[in-house]
C-alpha cells in the first residue's frame, strides 16, 4: 500500500472520531454529561477513549513531521482533548502518554538508539501515573487485578497450549465460581460480575494459545518496533504507524480493543504503512504478466468470497431480529423463523439464549432447557444459569434448578436474585426451616447498589409469612 493511500485512510478515521463525538454528544441526557451513555460502534465509553486517543496521537505526529499550522492543530487537539477526559477512560489517557512519551525520545532524544537515561526517567514518570490512575477507581482496578488473578490461576493445567480460541469467554465465569466456593471470604466478591474479556489482550492470548501462542505475539510486537532499516524520506511514515501501533497495544494492557473491527483494520493499516517505509534487501521479481494477473484475480475472487459471506449473515441476522420483534404477537411463526435459521448460529450463545426464552415462553421446557445448556458450552453466564434454573423450575426438576441457582450466587456473590429464588422455591415446597436460613441471608447481605428491585425482594419475603 502506497503511504499517501494509508495517511488518507488515518484522515478517515480522525475524521470519524469526530463525527462519532458530534453524535456522542447529541445523544447525551443531560448537557456536560460523560461520555458513559455512548452509543454507536462503541457501546462504552472507554474504547471510544482509544479511538480519541489514536485521533490525538495522529495529530501530533503530523504536526511533529509534516509541520501543519500550530493554530489548527492546537484547536484540534483541544477539540479531541474534552471528549477525552469525559470519556472517563485511564487506559486511553495512560495510552496516549505512552505513545506521545515514546514519539518524543524518538525525535529529540535518542533517534539513533537507545538512551539509558531518559527510558529511566521515562518508567520513573509512568510508574507515579500508575499509581495515580490507581488510586482514581480503586474499585474498579481491583476489580481487574482479580480477573487477571483468576485467569492466570485457571490456566495454568494449559500454560503450554492454552485453553483454545474463544475459550476465556466459554469458561471464565466457571472459574469465577470455583473460585468463591473455594474462597467464600474473598474481597473480590463485591466486585465481581459478569466477564467475557479479561480487560487485557495480551492475557487473553496467553489463556487461548498458551506460553507458545504468547511468547510469538512477543517476538512479532519486538521486531515491529526494532526495525531499523527505515528509508530516510520515509521516516515519518514509519513514525506514525510506530506511535499509532503502540498506542492500541497500551490501551490493550488494560482493555480489548481487538472485540471491535475498527481496531483491527487501523492495526493493518498501521502495519502496512511501516512495510512501505522499509528497504528490503530481498525482493521478488514477478516478470510473467500472466501469474500478476492470476494473483489479483484470485485475491478478487477472495473478497467477492467474503464479501457474499458477510451478506448471508447479515440475513440471517435480519430474520433473528424480525423473529424476536415479532414474537410476542406472532409466537409459532417467530419460533419457525428461528429454527430455520438455528443450523447456521449453532455456535451463538446469544443466539441460543433468545432461542431458549421464545421456548420457555412457549412451554417448551425440555427445549428450552437443551437451548440454554448448549449456549453454556460457547459462553458461561450468570444470567443463563437463572433463567436455566427457572426453566427446570417449570418442568418440576427442582433439584437442578436449586444447583443452577447456587452456581449462580458464587459466580456473582453481590447479587441478591439467586438467594432470593432459592428461598421462593423452598417455600413453595413447604420447607420452612431451609427459607429461613436463606432469608437471614438476604436481610443481612451487604449491598453492592441500592436497588428497588432489591426492596421489592426483601419486601416480599417479609409479608410472606416466613
């Protein structure tokens, strides 16, 4: 890829974080609001805070190497720098330090090799940033601190070879339950909840692929940044892609931006503009025309492929959300709709959720029961263990659903749901002496959050009769 090609798809994308605040800001309740409400591409607000950042990062670099207007780049800068801080995101504040810090001893430092001094000084500044942004959320980097606890624990039967791909969202929340039954006392009871990522990319491809997998990632992410045989004219080019790749991979240490395409593709831009700016030594002479020909063909072909792909699937994702839209007036065909297209999301969790409540809704117990067991397989869940005890519940497997339920409280010790269901099944079954212990439980059980529905709970076991 040419580098006018790449910097014209960098514009692009700082283009669209703007256009992406303009309708974060839009959409806000109130007026100076944070960004937490975000909605669009991002769903929360600290990978917007990413996406700002890079905006920021890309900015500065050109203003560094192509030398814009000052005043221009400071009203963009300034522009991008609100937005940030009410992104509320340490990770992308503690990225674009990062980024910018490296940029810098690149440029005015040390641009023909290592500095001793100044990387000291460099970790000495970011170390206090740590512990500042540290003591910013307490909660919530305790609450991470644990996640990465529990996976390193839970891994360590596959530290060679991992667990497999997509595995730490089947079984993280299995490994948060063995871990409160085992430690019952835990600080981190209050903290934890529900998890699909680790909060850190590079944990996640040491739990999936193993020390293998790891140590690989480590020797590529090594020798990107040790390239030396930059072309002169080309630097900058090279700088860019340096600053933007490191400033993802930082955020990635605290978050995971690689859940989202938008990260994905500005990675291989990233990369593709660095390989432009190389002198290679080796080159492949290609001088039959017919073989050029067969290799952009084939590479057409491949798009076309993936592209015809993509179309089924959005198809299929259309009949899912007619089928659900439509279900509370039209149920049988709703539920025809989505066993015809059940083959192709066999391996959906989220698919196989929504699939089990139009059964239980229904009356299709066993059904629904078979659905809800199958999507534990492609992802663990708090919430798929109460609605798969509620659906033993009305098939009158009582035992099962009372397991169901109390894997559920160890997997989130906060939540009052499973307790309370425990206790309303015992009393139904007239078992008066095991709903008393469970409702000493619940009126003495610290809360995590103030909630009504909590109160409607409480309230109901207290004029109950127990």
């Amino acid at each position: 890829m040419k580098p006018v090609y790449t910097l014209f798809l960098i514009f692009l994308i700082i283009l669209s974080t703007y256009l992406q605040i303009i309708i974060g800001y839009e959409r806000l309740p109130y007026q100076w609001n944070t960004l937490a409400d975000v909605t669009g591409v991002y769903f929360n607000s600290g990978i917007l805070g990413c996406q700002i950042a890079v905006a920021m990062l890309s900015i500065l670099i050109f203003n560094i190497y192509w030398s814009l207007n000052r005043y221009i780049v400071a009203f963009s800068f300034l522009l991008l720098l609100i937005p940030l801080i009410y992104a509320d995101s340490r990770a992308s504040w503690l990225a674009l330090l990062i980024s910018i810090s490296y940029i810098v001893q690149k440029k005015w430092f040390s641009p023909n090799g290592f500095c001793k001094k100044h990387w000291l000084l460099m970790m000495f500044l970011l170390l206090i940033i740590l512990v500042v942004l540290f003591c910013y959320k307490v909660p919530s980097a305790q609450g991470r601190l644990y996640i990465w606890f529990i996976s390193l624990q839970s891994s360590i039967d596959n530290m060679l070879l991992g667990s497999g791909i997509g595995s730490f969202q089947a079984h993280y929340m299995f490994w948060q339950e063995a871990f409160f039954r085992a430690n019952p006392d835990s600080n981190f009871s209050y903290l934890a909840d529900e998890v699909t990522v680790p909060y850190n990319e590079f944990l996640k491809i040491y739990v999936e692929n193993g020390l293998i997998g790891f140590v690989l990632l480590g020797i590529v992410v090594f020798n990107v940044f040790k390239i030396k045989n930059i072309l002169v004219c080309r630097e900058k080019y090279a700088m860019l892609s340096k600053g933007i790749l490191l400033c993802i991979l930082s955020f990635s240490f605290f978050s995971y931006p690689f859940s989202y395409v938008q990260f994905r593709f500005l990675t291989i831009v990233s990369l593709a503009l660095l390989s432009s700016s190389l002198h290679s030594e080796y080159c492949i002479h290609l001088s039959s025309k017919v073989f050029i020909k067969l290799i952009r063909y084939g590479a057409l072909l491949l798009g076309i492929v993936f592209l015809y792909q993509r179309y089924n699937y959005f198809q299929i994702e259309k009949s899912w959300n007619i089928a659900m839209y439509s279900f509370p007036t039209d149920k049988v065909q709703s539920i025809n709709c989505m066993q015809q297209i059940s083959g192709m999301l066999s391996e959906n969790s989220f698919f196989l959720s929504s699939f089990a409540a139009m059964r239980k809704e229904n009356g299709e117990y066993d059904e629904a029961i078979r659905l809800y067991e199958k999507s534990l397989k492609y992802k663990s869940s708090y919430y798929t263990y109460i609605e798969l005890g509620k659906c033993y519940q009305l098939n009158g497997e009582n035992e099962n659903a009372l397991e169901c339920w109390k894997a559920a409280s160890f997997m989130i010790p906060s939540r009052f749901l499973p307790i309370y269901l425990c206790t309303k099944l015992y009393l139904n079954n007239n078992d008066q002496s095991k709903a008393q212990k469970l409702k000493k439980i619940l009126f003495h059980k610290k809360r995590k959050v103030d909630a009504p529905e909590i109160d409607r709970m409480l309230l109901e076991l207290d004029t109950g009769g127990i």
